[in-house]
C-alpha cells in the first residue's frame, strides 16, 4: 500500500478565519478532558435535498432522480462545539474504475483515513488539491493497487484528480466531526450521534453551492430537517 505523500499535513489558517476551523476557548481544554457524546440519549436528524426547476442534463457532477439531489455532503456547521470525538477507525474506501472516483463525494473526519483501491488497466498519478491542508501527489500502479492518505484540517473541499486522466475528478469533504452524510442517490440522509440541543446544519453541493437550516433534537429522537431545496446556478 502507498501513502499519498505524507498526508495532507496542517497548514496554518488563512488570517482571519480561525472561526473556519472551530478555534475558539473550547480549544484551550485539552481534547482528552473535552466531554463525549452520550449515547443514550443522542438523536438524529432525517431530510431530503432537492432541487427547484428542471431536471438538467445528468452528469457526474450533479445527480438528480425525480428532483431530489445526490451526492450532497450534509454536516454540522454549528452546535457541537466543545465535545471530544475520536476519528473512526475504519476507512473511507474509494474505488478507481475506469478513469472514475467512485464514490465521487466522500465526508471523513479529521484524521481518519482514506483508501483509494485502483482497479484500472492503465496506471494514474493521483493529486489532492488543498487549501487549507498541504497538497499532496502519488502514483498509482495500473491493477489492483492502493493509496492510503489522510487530512489533518477541516476543508470542504478537497478536490482530487489526476494528473494523466483529467476525467478522474472526486471530492473529499473533511469535517472536524463524524455527525455528518453525503445524501442517497435518492436526495435522503441522516446524521445520528447528536446530543440533544439546537444546530445548524450546511449543505454543500460541488457545483450548486451552500445551504443552510437549523434543527433542534430532541434526547433519543429522530428529526425530520426542512428541506433543503437548492436551484440552478
């Protein structure tokens, strides 16, 4: 197994938008001290996303069946500040087939890490273009070879790609927590593990843009979210 480069390693947040990176006075706490979720009494939130207006041209960058949108990475942008949570340990698989990043959209969580299994005849150099992490480069044999990375900062996106097939496009959405979904191909999601309380959620599309919603859960109960209704650029 190769590792793309090192991991995107931290780089320094751009001035001004350390409240992009959740730094505020929880950080003065000691991860280890932070408390965790309580398990019985967290709650979940349910929607849909849609899209208003006609069904435009499928492509890979924008599914819509039946007006309801795919691949939106759904997650919490306020309301879990201050709370520990531990990287899952198992990775987030990505397959290259045929010059294609299936799946395209992939949400992880700071630290936890992406495979990426090739299943091409003909060899790709892989490149996760990033912002707010360092760029990083790797090829990848043709056959059945593996790439493992990891990202050290939240940043929506992370775009990969690669250098000798420019159809090969994905996106890698890396959150500081793990209350987060890319929606069905059907436009559901649902995003458990949250403590009762109020949260804002965003949605985040690659071509339609950002939505925001707020919720309130309820301890141990499932919310229905307001739909989230994006439209054409």
């Amino acid at each position: 197994m190769l590792a793309l480069g090192a991991g995107c390693a931290p780089a320094a947040p751009p001035d001004g938008e350390a409240g992009a990176w959740r730094d505020s006075a929880a950080d003065a706490v000691s991860p280890l001290e932070r408390p965790v979720v309580d398990a019985e009494t967290a709650g979940s939130v349910r929607g849909i996303v849609v899209l208003d207006g006609p069904a435009p041209t499928p492509d890979d960058a924008l599914l819509v069946s039946d007006g309801r949108v795919g691949g939106v990475v759904v997650h919490v942008a306020a309301g879990l500040e201050g709370l520990r949570f531990d990287p899952p340990a198992v990775p987030a698989d990505i397959v290259l087939r045929e010059d294609r990043l299936l799946p395209r959209v992939t949400a992880v969580m700071t630290e936890q890490s992406v495979r990426v299994r090739g299943e091409d005849e003909l060899p790709h150099h892989l490149r996760a273009r990033c912002e707010r992490n360092a760029e990083r480069d790797a090829p990848l044999p043709a056959g059945a070879g593996e790439l493992s990375f990891g990202f050290r900062r939240p940043e929506l996106p992370v775009r990969l790609g690669c250098d000798l097939h420019p159809s090969t496009v994905g996106v890698v959405a890396v959150l500081a927590d793990p209350c987060f979904a890319v929606t069905a191909a059907d436009g559901s999601y649902e995003i458990g593990g949250l403590p009762p309380g109020h949260y804002t959620l965003e949605a985040w599309h690659e071509t339609l843009g950002r939505r925001t919603l707020e919720v309130d859960v309820r301890p141990a109960e499932r919310t229905d979210a307001p739909v989230v209704v994006f439209k054409l650029p």
